[in-house]
C-alpha cells in the first residue's frame, strides 16, 4: 500500500516540482564536494608548508625571531594555518575560473601529471635553497624559467597563467607587509625586504594547486556525469 501510495504521489507531482527536487538534490551534493575539496586542499597546503619552510629554514633563507620558533618543525605557528587557507582558495578558484570562462580545462588530468607537478614544485624550491649561483639575478633567472617550464608542461591555459601572475603579486606584496613588520627576514634580501625570486616560487606554487584543485574537482565531476565526461573528451583529443 505504502509503496503504491508513492508511486502515486511520485506521478502526482508536477514537472517544475520534479525539477527543484532534483536541483535542490544537485546543490547539496555540490556544496558537499565544494568542502571536500577545500578541506583536502588545506591539508595539503599545510604539509607543504611545513616540509618547505622547514627547507628554507634550515638552509636559513628565511630567519625567524627566537621567540616566534614555538612550534613544530621550527616554523612559525601561524605560516601553515595560512598556506592551507590560502591552498584552499587557489585550488577552488582554478576550476572555478575555468566554468565562468567556459572552458574546461582537460589537458594532462590524469592523477600521475598532478603527482609529477607536484614533484617538479618541490625541486624548484630545493634549488631555490640547496643550489649555489653566482648572484641572485642568475638564480631568480633559473627559477623563473623552471616556473614557466612547470606551467608550460602541466597547465598551457592562459587563465592558469594569468591567475598564477596574480598569485605571485598578491602573496609577494603580503611577504614584504610581513617582513617590514618583522614577523620574519631573509638573510640576503635584495628585492626590497625579501629574495628576488620569491615571486617564481608563488607562481609555481601556484600553477601547482591549480592543478591539484582542477583534477579533484574533475574526478568528482567525472563521478556525477561519467558519459558526459566522457564525450567531451572525445570532442576535445578530436
């Protein structure tokens, strides 16, 4: 009887019910993907943090007081609470910027090119504090041009690029605001209060959270229209 009863009231409901139904039921299971996603990009952002600045600072590119070394890995408390927040952000506006523009982006969204994006972004930083060069101007020339080679061979969009000068600029100005209020120091800044190649480090970082951001939101976008995924890509290898 029960059963029946929904049948009839399933039949029952009108087209534009059916509708809101379903888009309430698309909404929620979007806002849940929606925090999934910033959630797994803040711990990420929080582990590079600490693997990285725990780099820098035992190479001593960066000094911090004695009194502000209170937590672990020798790192500020406050550097990966703000880097997750910040993975956070970049991650979701990469995909976010590529629906509002209309283009998806589908090149290399395969797990292993995040992975080796990944690893590329690591050995720009590993260079930026291991490798000796003649001057500084040589080393941000080699940084810069590791960077663009990092989003040429992992991204290639005109929209990741641009986002990635955008972050570069954002967290290079914030860098130099923390700086001058002592929060930190470099120990040879020649840029104003920091190293010149900073910048390259934030768009490489950048470009690399992106992608990272871009293949979470296309594996759940996968998962909810397999076919439609899948003609697409077709349309776009054609």
């Amino acid at each position: 009887m029960e059963t029946g009863q929904r049948k009839r009231h399933s039949q029952s409901r009108s087209p534009s019910e059916s509708v809101r139904i379903i888009s309430d039921k698309v909404l929620r299971r979007s806002q849940q993907s929606l925090w999934i996603r910033a959630v797994v990009l803040f711990i990420v952002g929080v582990l590079f943090a600490l693997v990285l600045n725990l780099l820098q600072v035992q190479r001593r590119v960066t000094l911090f007081p004695p009194e502000v070394l209170a937590s672990l890995f020798s790192s500020a408390w406050w550097i990966p609470p703000c880097c997750g927040i910040a993975s956070a952000c970049i991650g979701i506006a990469y995909p976010y910027m590529d629906e509002k523009l209309g283009k998806a982006h589908r090149f290399k969204r395969e797990w292993s090119c995040v992975m080796r994006c990944i690893a590329v972004f690591v050995g720009i930083n590993h260079a930026s504090a291991k490798i000796a060069f003649a001057n500084n101007l040589q080393l941000s020339i080699t940084l810069g041009a590791m960077s663009i080679g990092l989003w040429w061979l992992f991204d290639r969009s005109r929209s990741g690029f641009m986002l990635g000068l955008a972050i570069a600029f954002f967290a290079t100005f914030v860098t130099q605001v923390l700086v001058y209020n002592d929060m930190f120091q470099y120990s040879e800044p020649d840029f104003l209060y920091i190293r010149s190649w900073i910048p390259c480090i934030f768009f490489s970082g950048g470009i690399t959270i992106g992608s990272l951001g871009r293949q979470l939101a296309y594996v759940e976008e996968e998962e909810a229209y397999p076919h439609t995924n899948g003609s697409q890509d077709k349309l776009h290898t054609e």
